[in-house]
C-alpha cells in the first residue's frame, strides 16, 4: 500500500536527529548550539503534524523499514496517542533547552559544547525510535543510546560531583538495562518474535496451551523491574537525587521530565501491546500498586525532610512517578489514560521547576539550602512565579494540569471499586497534604522578606528565552487544568487503537 507523505514523518524524526549528532560532533559549540535549538524546534512542528494527520484520519499506521515484513524486519506504528505523547516530549526537550540557554553556557565549557549538543541530538532520536517503535528489539537498542546521552548530560559540566552522580547513574541503568534484556531474550526464546503483534499473539496461544506460564510471567516481570531502575520507581530510585541534583538546569529537566517518562511509555507498550496485559493483570498489578503508594508516601516524607533545594525537587519526582505507577496498576483503560494525563501535567510543572530552581540559586550567590534562598523570588521575579505555578500544579490547586490529573486519577479508582479504591482515594489525599507540607513551604521560604539577611545578590540580568519558555510552561499547565477534557480525549482515543 502507497504511504502518504506524512507517513514518512516518523523515520524522519528518528534518522534526522542520528544525521545531526554527527554534525554537530564537528562543528564548534555556539553553531551545535543553534543545530541543536533548531532541530528541537523542527521536531516540535513535525510532531504536531503527525498528530494532526493520526486525529484526522482516525486511525493508526505501521511503517515498515525497508519493506521486510515480520517476523524479520523492523516496523514503527504511529497513532494518536504515539503522535501526542512525541509531541508532548519534543516541547519538553525545545522548552528545557531554551529555558536552561544561559545555564548552559555558564555551566558547560565551550570546548564541551559541541559535544553536549550532540548528546542532545542523539536524545532525540531515542525519544522518537521509543515512542513509535513495534519491536522489542530496536526499544532496547534505544534505551541504550537513552542511556549514554543521559550520562553525557549528567557529566557535561566535568565537576567531581556530577561525574560521581554520572557514575552511579549508569551503574543503576546498566543493571536495569541487563535486566531487561534477559527478559526480553527470554521472551524471544519462548515466542520466537521480537515485534509487538506477533509476540502478543504468541504469548496468547502459549497461555491458553498452558505452556511456559512461569518463564512467561518471569520475562515480563524482569523486563518491568529492569524499565522500574531507569525510570526511578520506588525502590529503585537512589541514584536519583544525586543525578537529577547535580546536573545543569537542562539535564534536570530533561532526566524528569522525559527520559523517565519515555521508559514508562514503553513499558505500557509492552503490557498492552504485547499481550504483557494478561501477565500484567494476573501477576504484576498488585505488586507496582504496592510500590506506587509506597513511592508516593516515601518520595514526597524524603522531599519534605530534604535541606537542599535542588535535592528537593528531585526526591518529589520519586511520589511523581509514583502516580503514573498508581493509574498504570489499575489495570483499566481509564487509570491508563490518567496515568498518560499525569505524565503530561508532571513534565510542564517539573520542567519549570527545575528551570526555575537554577535562576533563584543563581539570584542567591549559588547557594542551594533553603536559607539561601529565603526572598529569592523577589530577586528573580520570573523565576520565583514560574516555580510557585509549577509547585501548585503539583500540589493540584485547581485550575492547574496538576489537579485535573488526580481528579482523572481519583475517578478512575472510583469506577474501579473495591479495596483499591479506598488505598487510591487514601493515598491521594494523605500525599496532597504531603505535597502542601514541602511545595507550598518552599514557595513561602521564597517570598520571606530577607530584609534581615545580607543582601545576596541584585536582580538578575533579564533573559528573555527564560522567561518565553516559562510563559509557555504557565500556559501549558493553565490550559491542562482549564481546558484538559480535549487532551483526554486525546488520550482516550489513542488508547482505542492502541492495543
């Protein structure tokens, strides 16, 4: 069947990146700078494209590389929620890059530069490979690649401390990474495929044969346990102050906000595209609904006994994630959507706090305890509005994506029923009250007078990429929390053709 042009989109937005790594590699830091800003920007529009061409036609696509079909070639489908969810991560990486610009060239060495933009280009080609991708085998491929530009970003500024951070980092994801290769080697084995529709219909005629059940269960549970190292889910989640910590603004941003976000996309993949969902619901929901309510409670107590600034904001991203966890383990098409919903409202408010968090420590001579920062927002006026719109959101004050995403989270457990109802309904209450307990504290600590300390620093010199990529994140969060039931529909009608 002739493909339409824009069904070229998807290899595109995957070989284009790989091509810009390579050009940037050679050329010196302020031009990879502006290949890198550029070809974020120009994924952002063909992003939105595809979605625009998957929600007018209805219905999803496959592409297949080189015209070999399977059970031996490589496919990428596209359909609305795919097309939706690279759209949201394209923004993220084009916002983080522009809102983090001055840190960078602070922070990164000009003769670094070229390289760290390299990094950021090959991040871009992972996003897409795993957001569109049908093979098991080409998503680890990517998650490797994942990997490397992850500790590349981690490391850019060479200080001992993010090296020591970057290090950790790839040793926590290397152990993910072997985990799930020996789950999806041993899938391969008992299936013989490595694409998505023939290892779902495989796994469904070994399961009603009654063959195999437990090496079945055993590859899909290494395969979660190996995406929960690198995605940072309760208990798996150590190396995560430290890296998300460390970083530059745009590392931080992007380590939150996406990378985890795209191994969980691909763990959701695997459950209900790989006919993982009959493994799923019978062994594997009870056990991450317990690890997300733990991760929620324990991410968001550790958040609020954390001194450090920075520290803080990373030790939230834990409860964070544990949300998606929590809508994921429901098992429904409706805590799925929600947990989709709530991966877009975390990644707009989490990159602005991060963004965020780098000016008002910059308006404080650098300083990162929450003395230092005491009347930073008076300093940094953008700054301090972007983080405390971020932090409500989070929190979920109304109005903001933050609340609507509990609100889908809270009526997804309801039509749920039963015991998990009441410990979702729990859980989200005793967390919001957590939430309030470090978030808006911290939001309070940075509109304190400081009549009483040394002045700090002056205002700090205006930056208008900053401010532009937070006036968008604002808007974003606004219209998630205002104008959220279009998205949702969005995600539910990705989901119908999703499977």
């Amino acid at each position: 069947m002739r493909l339409e042009w824009w069904q070229n989109l998807p290899l595109l937005l995957i070989v284009a990146p790989l091509i810009c790594a390579v050009i940037c590699s050679v050329l010196n830091g302020r031009a990879a700078r502006r290949v890198m800003t550029g070809l974020s920007a120009a994924a952002c529009l063909l992003m939105a494209a595809l979605l625009y061409f998957t929600v007018r036609d209805s219905q999803s696509f496959v592409y297949t590389m080189g015209e070999i079909g399977a059970p031996f070639g490589n496919e990428l489908r596209v359909g609305v929620l795919e097309s939706l969810m690279g759209l949201a991560f394209s923004l993220v990486v084009f916002f983080a890059i522009l809102g983090g610009r001055t840190q960078l060239e602070r922070d990164v060495a000009p003769n670094r530069m070229h390289l760290y933009a390299a990094m950021l280009c090959l991040l871009l080609a992972a996003l897409s490979a795993m957001t569109f991708t049908n093979d098991l085998f080409t998503a680890y491929v990517f998650i490797e690649i994942t990997t490397i530009a992850a500790c590349a970003l981690i490391s850019a500024t060479g200080k001992g401390r993010t090296l020591f951070a970057a290090t950790r980092y790839m040793i926590m994801n290397l152990l993910g990474s072997g985990l799930f290769l020996l789950g999806l080697s041993m899938l391969y084995g008992l299936t013989g495929h490595l694409l998505f529709p023939q290892l779902g219909k495989s796994v469904e005629a070994l399961l009603a044969e009654g063959r195999y059940p437990g090496p079945l269960y055993l590859s899909f549970i290494l395969m979660t346990v190996g995406i929960g190292f690198k995605c940072a889910l309760w208990p798996f989640h150590t190396w995560l102050p430290n890296a998300y910590a460390s970083a530059t603004a745009t590392s931080s941003a992007l380590l939150s906000s996406v990378i985890s976000k795209i191994y969980i996309f691909l763990l959701i993949k695997i459950f209900f595209r790989a006919s993982g969902a009959q493994v799923f619901a019978r062994r594997i929901e009870d056990v991450l609904f317990g690890f997300a309510v733990v991760g929620i409670i324990l991410g968001s107590v550790n958040a609020i006994r954390e001194r450090h600034f920075s520290r803080m904001i990373a030790h939230s991203s834990v409860s964070q994630i544990g949300y998606i966890f929590l809508g994921i383990s429901l098992g429904t098409e409706a805590g799925m959507a929600a947990a989709m919903f709530h991966i877009l409202a975390h990644s707009a408010a989490k990159t602005m706090l991060f963004l965020s968090a780098n000016k008002l420590r910059a308006a404080s001579d650098g300083g990162d305890s929450f003395a230092d920062i005491r009347g930073a927002g008076f300093r940094a006026p953008a700054a301090g509005l972007a983080f405390l719109v971020g932090a409500c959101s989070l929190v979920g004050i109304p109005a903001l994506g933050g609340f609507a995403s509990k609100v889908y989270l809270a009526q997804a457990g309801i039509d749920l029923g039963g015991w998990r109802m009441i410990a979702l309904l729990a859980t989200l209450a005793v967390s919001t009250a957590l939430n309030v307990a470090y978030l808006l504290r911290t939001a309070l600590i940075l509109y304190r007078s400081d009549a009483d300390q040394p002045q700090k620093i002056s205002r700090l010199p205006h930056d208008g990429a900053f401010i532009a990529a937070m006036c968008a994140l604002m808007s974003v969060n606004l219209a998630l929390g205002l104008a959220g039931y279009p998205v949702m529909d969005l995600i539910r009608r990705g989901i119908s053709m999703f499977a």
